[in-house]
C-alpha cells in the first residue's frame, strides 16, 4: 500500500463503508421484509419481488453471502486504519488504539445502525431492490458460502438444533386475528370487528346464539281457526314453527307469504288448510359450529333451524339472521319489546333481564361472564348459586357486583348488574363506547 498516498486509502476507506452498510441494509431489509406483501407485489409482475423470495426461500445462503462479504469489508476497513493511523500518527499503542476506537465509530454510525434502521423502515420498498445486487453476489460467492455452511450445519447437528422447514413461517388463525385486531391503520373499526367475528365461528356454536325454547314464537295447529288467524295477523315473523298439541311436536314450518296467498284464494285459514303449506323441520345439533351451521343452510337453501340436543329434545331456534349478526352486529328490526334485555339506570347501574344470553351482554355490557357454560344468566347465577336465589340477594360473579331484583317461576327474572367497585357513579359502558372513550 506504500504505492497508494493517504487521499486515495481514504477515499477507499469511505467506500468500504458504504458497501459494508450496503450489506447492513440488505441484511435488515430482506429479514424484516413482509413476505405476504413480496408475494402480492410478484404475482403483479414485479421482478425484484420474485429474486427477494427466492432469496428468502433459501435463508442459509443468503445470510452467508451477506455476512461474508460483511466481515471482508469491515476487516478491510480496519486494516486500511491501521495503515493511515501508522502514516499520519506513527506505530505508537495510544495511536493504534485510537484508530481502533476510530474505525469502531464510523463502522456503527455508518455502516451498522444507520443503515440498519433505515432498512427496517423501509423494508418492503428495499428488498426487491437490493436482491438484484445479492442474487449475483451469491452465484460469484456460492463456493466460500457453501464451504462455510457445512461448517454452520455441523455446529448446529452438534447443538442439536433444527431450523423449521419452513423458514416464512405460516401464521395461525389466532396470530391473523391478532393482526386484524391491531391493524387500526388498514382497517376501520367497522370493518375490522367483522374480520375479527370471521375467525369466531368456529368457536361458537349455534347453541349460543338461538332463540331459547320457551321464547319461540309457535302456532298450535290444534288451536280454534279464530285464534290461528290472529296469532297469523299479528305475527312479527315471516317463518314460524308449527307445532300439534304440545310445543315438543313440531310438524313443520309456515312461510306467512303462503299463507296470505290462501287469503287471496277466499279460502278459510283453519288447521286442515294450512297443513299442506307445511315445510318439513328442519333441525341442527345444539354442538353444531356456527360456520358449518351456515354453510349447511347455505347447501340445504334453508333459513331456520331447529336446535335439538343429544336426546332430540327441543332446545332452540336458529336462523340465518341470527348466524350473519354474530359476523356484522344486529341490522334487522328486532321485534316489538325484544330490546337488547337491559336497561341503563340513572345510577349507573344496569337492570337485566335474567333470560338475557351472556354473550349478548359481554358484547354490549363489557361484562367478562364465561361462555363454556349456561348461556343466559339466569342459568350462570343459579349455577353459580345452586340453588334459585330471593329478590334482594348480592353478590360478585365473573368480577361483576350482581343483585337479585326479582325471581318468579323457579327463575331469575330480573336483576341489576352494578357499577365497577370504586366507581359508583360510572356506568357500564359497552365495547363500542370504550373504543370511542379511548380515541
């Protein structure tokens, strides 16, 4: 290097620097690079897409040759620092040490951090540009890179260490719903609840979200022709179960639109008439999974169930409506006095009714009731309970202060739940209203 003035190894000192954070910016690009994204960006034709995954699929090799040629510049480096600290500051050990913490700066200021979180940053952009330059360097370089992997490959068989085949690693469902639940600046709050709901319907069963037994609206074909008719007129229903004598017997399902066309014949509507404008039941298991559930109404073009349990007792009644609202909320008009099952107080508190379904009120309360068990809460406080409580009891459940407002029947038919401990004037507020309190 004698050959070489000062200006010159300087010069090639600075240069080594930029290919060594070439390689640094390279290496935390093509590591950080979102590979669903690469793989969306190749299938519209870009080329630097498809030469970064081809890259990725062969992660060994790329690191080799990224690190490789890492290690060359920056020894380099060093030794081109060595030889200007000699020139200009003599062979001394406080000289040497100097240009040793010297060279140590410049490597991480400018050939590590910097360029390392620039390509973190922008490592989707930088990927596909930079594997153009590593895809020939890995070619010139695959004998050195080869020869040092079956050394990295001994070590790791001694280490008993087994890379996963796959090196991009297949997410799971609950790792996609936690990326839909976070992707606030890809999704609006709308849109990724419904996301979100996808990913339940297999969680949650058609036992969880039916009409409970003694709340389905039925007609008695056993009933006088004057009250037919104005359990008929007064429907709120468009589909209504049939049943014969006792609500256990179910015979079929009416569709009122055949019914008004029996009106416009000028025929009487009396049970013998409107036995042959039956549909056969059409039932579900209780344990049936919401997205299977829909799916066979999808296939068998049916719109309402009949939920039934292990014994074939009747349990419930589910519909079509019922399965997509678990997906995008409640959009139908629900039924004169349904209501949501509960009513806000001055207080803070909430009255309840006991038959309210617990995943409605953990949807729209914020309450943490468990769902792996009776699904209203009359069910949960008496199980909870064992026995089937008097008006004014109190008591916690699930973290939340409940009390007993009124039981009839053998059951819990009115109760309020109260506010947070701590917080006596603060009401329970549903999921919608803690995301907008906390915007």
């Amino acid at each position: 290097m004698d050959d070489y003035s000062n200006s010159t190894l300087g010069i090639a000192l600075a240069l080594l620097l930029v290919v060594s954070g070439f390689f640094s910016l390279a290496e935390t690009a093509m590591m950080a690079a979102n590979r669903v994204r690469l793989r969306h960006q190749a299938q519209r034709g870009s080329a630097g897409a498809r030469t970064a995954l081809g890259l990725l699929a062969k992660t060994d090799r790329l690191l080799g040759v990224i690190l490789l040629g890492n290690n060359l510049i920056n020894a380099a480096a060093a030794t081109l620092t060595a030889v200007l600290t000699e020139r200009l500051f003599g062979e001394g050990k406080l000289a040497l040490a100097a240009g040793t913490i010297a060279i140590t700066f410049l490597i991480l200021v400018f050939s590590e951090v910097t360029p390392k979180v620039v390509g973190a940053a922008y490592a989707d952009r930088i990927a596909p540009v930079a594997s153009f330059t590593l895809a020939p360097l890995l070619r010139i370089a695959m004998p050195a890179v080869w020869f040092v992997n079956l050394f990295v490959q001994a070590l790791l068989k001694v280490s008993r260490i087994q890379p996963p085949q796959d090196a991009g690693g297949a997410l799971s469902q609950e790792e996609i719903r936690a990326l839909v639940l976070e992707g606030n600046q890809y999704f609006r709050g709308k849109h990724r609840a419904m996301l979100a709901n996808l990913f339940d319907l297999e969680a949650v069963t058609v036992e969880d979200v039916m009409v409970p037994r003694p709340q389905i609206h039925a007609i008695d074909l056993a009933a006088r022709p004057q009250l037919l008719r104005q359990q008929l007129a007064t429907s709120y229903h468009t589909r209504l179960p049939v049943y014969e004598g006792s609500p256990d017997q179910i015979v079929g399902v009416l569709h009122l639109k055949n019914v008004v066309g029996l009106m416009q014949e000028g025929e009487g509507i009396d049970p013998e008439s409107l036995r042959p404008l039956l549909r056969k039941p059409y039932f579900v298991p209780a344990g049936t999974s919401l997205l299977t559930q829909l799916t066979q109404f999808q296939a068998d073009r049916q719109r309402i169930g009949l939920v039934v349990d292990e014994y074939g007792e009747l349990k419930g009644l589910v519909t079509i409506e019922d399965i997509v609202e678990e997906i995008i909320g409640e959009f139908t008009t629900t039924a004169p006095g349904a209501g949501d099952g509960f009513r806000r107080e001055q207080d803070g508190s909430v009255t309840v009714d006991g038959m309210a379904s617990l995943r409605t009120l953990n949807r729209q309360l914020g309450t943490r009731f468990p769902l792996d068990g009776p699904k209203t809460l009359n069910g949960l406080i008496v199980d909870h309970l064992g026995d089937i409580p008097e008006a004014g009891t109190a008591f916690r459940l699930a973290g939340q202060s409940v009390e007993v407002v009124q039981t009839q029947d053998r059951a819990v038919k009115v109760v309020r739940l109260l506010p947070p401990v701590g917080h006596p004037s603060a009401p329970l507020q549903s999921r919608d209203e803690r995301a907008s309190s906390s915007r």
